[in-house]
C-alpha cells in the first residue's frame, strides 16, 4: 500500500517537537510514485486539484497557467479521484491535520496522473505527424477546468438546468429558442462576459482548435465567468438549441452523414469536438418533442457515437404530463426513435426528470373554469430523485477527468498503434515490389555493361558494342517505364479497402481469429482516414515505422496505462498496491 511521508506545523514548541520526533521515520520513506520514476510537478491540470481545507482557515484556489482566481469568503471542498483513503495512509492524532494530508496525498497522485498522461500524450505526437496518424492536432491538450456539454432540442431546458446547477441565474431560458452560441460559463472572482474571438484565442483555456471550424462559429461562441456558483472547479458549456431547418427536414433519410451547413458552420463536427473533450454529456428531450428532431438523432448518431461511458440521455420537463397515457406515449416514442439510430437490443438508461417548480404543483383551472388536474410529477418522487441523479453525476466531472484522461491517452495509443502498423505492412509490401524492379533494372544494366565490356576487351566491331549499348539503353528505359506503370497500379491496388482490409488481417490475425470486436471497431475508426492519408501522401514519401515505435506504443498501453489506472483506482480488496 502507498505511504507517504506526513509533515504536521505546530503552534507551540513542545508540540512541534513530539512531531517532528513521531513523524522521522515516516520521513525515511519515499512514496511510492518516487520510486517509479515519476516526477511531482506543477502542470496546467493543477485547475482539476481544488483547494486543500486547513484546521485554521478555508480558501478556494483556481490556478491556470495565466489565471489566478482566489476566493476567501468561502469554503469548498476537495474533489479527488478516490472515494476513500485508507486509514494507514494518514498516521497523525489530530483529525483536521489528518484529513488535509489525504487531501494534499489525494491532490499530488491527482497531478501525477495528469501529468504523466499529459506527458506520454505529448509522446505520442511526432509519430502521429510523420504518419500523418488518426490523432488530431493538439489534441494532447486538454482544457483548463474539467467541463460538462449539454446538447439536445430547443426549449428542452438546457438553459434551466444550467441555472439549477449554478444556483443562479446565467443562461436566459424560453419556450422558443433563446441561443444561438455555444456558451462556456466558468467560475471566477467576479462576473465577466467574454466574446467568441477573447475565448477562441486563449491560449490557456483549451478552445483554440475551434478555429478549424471557421469565423462563423468563432463569432457563436462566448465566455461567461460568473461568481457565487455552485461548481468551482469545472466549467459547464451550453449548447444551441436543435431544430430542423427545411434544408433538414425530412425525417430519418437525412441522417446519411454529410455535414450540412445551415448554421453556417458544421455543428455536427463542434458538437463532437466539445464531446471528445467533455467529462460528462447531457442529451436533452422533452416531451413535446420526444426524439421526433431530426438534428438531435443525427447528433446522437454522428457526434456522440462511442461515447457511452460519459452519455447520459435525460427526459426532461416530465412534470408537464397532466395523464400517466400521455407520460406513456412519449416515453415510447423517444424510445422508438433512439431505436433507430442505437443499433443494439438494449437501449442505454433515460433520466426521466423534472427541475423544481412550485407553481405546477397544485391543481389550476383552464380557460373554461374547469379544474386541470395537478401533473404526475408531484406525485412521483422518484422524478426528483432522478434529477438529483443527474446533478451528482454533473457534479462527478472533476472526479471522472483522471478517469477520462487515461481512456483518451489508451484509445489514442490504439488507434495510433494499428495505424503505424497496417502503414508498415502496406509500405513494406509495396517496397518489396520496388526493390524488385531495380534488381530487374540493374541486372540488365550491368549485363548490357558486361557485353559492352567484352566487346571492347576481344576488340570486337564497333557496331556491335554500339548495338550492345543503344540495347542496353533502350531495354532499361523501356523496362523502367513499364515497371513504373504497373508500380503505380500495385499501389493503387494496395489502398483499396479490400487490400487494406487485408493488411488488417494480415498484422491482427490473432485478433481476427479471436472475434476481438475492441479491435474491429479501432479498425472502422482509421480505416477511411487511413486510405485518404496514404493516398495523399504516397507510398513512395511514407516514412518506415521502426520496431522501436512499436514496441514503445506497446509499452505505453501494457506497462505506463494499467500503472495509471491503479493509480486512479479506488482501493478495494482485489487492487494491487498503488504505484506498481
């Protein structure tokens, strides 16, 4: 188990020398992460890390590499990715004492984590750019704060929810749709607006890439830095409200991929963007609107496809049904929608649930006098309960950082890994065919030479070695230019997707054999940008991926991962000691 060293202050001398007298044999030890080679050190993570509690005062600290923002009038508590610390962890009688130094243990393990993934992360790019690889630019690094993404159809209440979170008022809620931008509201000292351009070209906050998407959606696209929050340690980022616009409409035959540019950007690609890079992924519906959207269900399909472990489909406004029929009815017809685009017999979970409202829980009376009867929701608890589900998960986004971090740095090393591998295989193939033709070439050179030679050596006639070397001339032009032509057509044949398919085949025959689905699924990822990359490039100008490459992308995922994920952990009865 990992110990690590305790350092108590104390306010008077005696006390201060029965510390430092208990706590030298505690200082003999190095933790565990020291001894692996890893190094403590302050990164641009250190924002996931909340503020350490003290026995004598509370402060709250957010610390960027450009932003400083300090609160003292409030005390927050520490997040961390472990729900328990061990009691042999902290050796020390006082309990205040004691549970600063799990935090500051919990806060150093945290950083350790972020920074080592950061670190092979950064690792992995130079490769990805000389094989010009599946990993986007930059996408070694993250964003400053942790951050949840709320997406799904207008007036879904998004907006609402937002405000519920925050515990008070920042996004304008409405029936009709209310936004237009993308919006990241973040906490800070003081309320402060920014717009599209300020945020984009921070070169701190981690939304710079943005700009691969064009002006329009930098100029829909603003900062919102409010105090007296709930969260102060991620940020929340509100999503334009999905409708079908006529150039969408018509139901399921449009979800065909394509990005369509009817809000003058593509939505689809930002929505996976903000998605890849998320902690957490609200999808709202409502009932007036129970999945029919059109947008929405393309989003789910296009935009959040495999991530699963962080979608969280929310039903929201369930307080509205006047009758159990009509909760009934809706509830199917979302159902039957997402049906259509989750291609599995089991549909994921859906938060059906309702944000507080006092005036929708007596009965009323419409137009003519008669008595409406009061909605469902107030009979139903378990809408609040769900609601109060969904907060908790919300506010587990700094917790499931570390967790997401490490599934991104393992999906990145795969996808890297099967592309430099099936780039190898195919390279080395189409080597072999070039080495082939210039044996061929140079064999009848240097027999043309060789004739050419004992012409003049026997002092045979001058035409005959002039007809031997006009031969040999024209014999290896013409077989340069022929090996030259079908060299072209057995690289073309070799980007296929049949040949490639087979290159797959070929360097994950085990993987085949055994039916590994994790596998086919990496390959569906890179195959088609694969062929537009090799296709560009050229076999010809594809660098050689050495042995070496492989075996240090081997190493990350069965030595440097499983460290990290032990690290990140929970303890339980079946783990390993943290550290090895």
């Amino acid at each position: 188990m990992l110990r690590l060293p305790i350092r108590t202050v104390a306010t008077s001398v005696a006390t201060r020398n029965a510390t430092l007298a208990s706590s030298s044999t505690h200082a003999q030890r190095q933790p565990a992460l020291l001894k692996r080679g890893f190094k403590l050190s302050q990164s641009r993570y250190d924002c996931v890390i909340t503020a350490t509690a003290s026995s004598s005062s509370n402060m709250a600290m957010f610390s960027s590499s450009s932003w400083n923002w300090s609160d003292s009038n409030k005390t927050k508590t520490s997040s961390s990715v472990f729900d328990k610390i061990t009691p042999s962890l902290i050796s020390n009688s006082d309990p205040a004492s004691s549970t600063a130094t799990a935090e500051t243990a919990e806060g150093k393990i945290q950083r350790e984590i972020l920074d080592k993934c950061s670190e092979l992360h950064s690792s992995l790019m130079p490769m990805n750019e000389k094989l010009r690889g599946p990993l986007a630019k930059h996408s070694d690094r993250g964003t400053s704060l942790p951050f949840v993404l709320l997406v799904g159809n207008h007036s879904s209440g998004k907006s609402s929810f937002v405000n519920y979170v925050l515990g008070r008022k920042v996004q304008t809620a409405g029936v009709a749709p209310t936004d237009d931008c993308f919006t990241v509201i973040a906490p800070g000292p003081s309320d402060v607006d920014q717009d599209g351009p300020a945020l984009v070209g921070d070169p701190d906050m981690g939304f710079a890439n943005l700009r691969q998407f064009g002006p329009t959606l930098i100029h829909h696209t603003q900062l919102k830095v409010r105090s007296d929050i709930q969260n102060n340690n991620f940020m929340l980022v509100d999503s334009p409200g999905m409708i079908d616009s006529p150039v969408s409409a018509g139901g399921m035959s449009q979800y065909g991929g394509g990005a369509i540019m009817d809000r003058g950007y593509d939505f689809q690609g930002v929505v996976k963007w903000f998605a890849e890079r998320a902690d957490v992924v609200l999808l709202f519906f409502d009932p007036d609107k129970p999945g029919t959207t059109g947008e929405t269900l393309s989003i789910l399909l296009h935009s959040l496809g495999g991530m699963d472990h962080k979608l969280m489909i929310v039903l929201n406004k369930a307080d509205q049904f006047r009758k159990i029929h009509d909760f009934a009815r809706a509830y199917g017809s979302l159902c039957w929608n997402l049906s259509k685009v989750i291609p599995r017999k089991d549909l994921p979970r859906i938060f059906t649930m309702c944000l507080p409202a006092s005036s929708t829980t007596t009965s009323s009376t419409d137009e003519t006098g008669a008595t409406v009867p009061p909605p469902i929701g107030s009979g139903l608890a378990d809408l609040h309960q769900t609601r109060d589900d969904v907060v908790a998960e919300v506010m587990k986004a700094p917790k499931r950082r570390i967790d997401n971090v490490i599934t991104h740095l393992n999906d990145s090393v795969h996808l890297l890994l099967m592309h430099a591998r099936i780039v190898e295989d195919t390279r080395s193939r189409y080597s072999r065919m070039v080495w082939e033709n210039r044996v061929q070439e140079g064999g009848t050179l240097a027999t043309g030479a060789s004739l050419t030679a004992l012409g003049m050596y026997f002092s045979l006639p001058v035409e005959f070695t002039g007809g031997v070397v006009a031969a040999t001339v024209l014999g290896v032009g013409g077989m340069h230019w022929y090996n030259s032509s079908k060299l072209k057509a057995h690289e073309d044949n070799l980007l296929t997707p049949e040949e490639l398919g087979a290159s797959f085949q070929r360097t994950h025959s085990r993987e085949v054999s055994e039916a590994d689905e994790f596998t086919s699924s990496v390959w569906q990822r890179i195959r088609d940008p694969l062929m537009v990359s090799l296709r560009t490039v050229g076999l010809d100008n594809t660098p050689t991926v050495g042995s070496k490459d492989i075996y240090a992308l081997n190493q990350i995922l069965d030595e440097d991962i499983p460290r990290l994920r032990r690290l990140a952990s929970p303890t339980h009865f079946g783990s390993k000691v943290k550290g090895t």
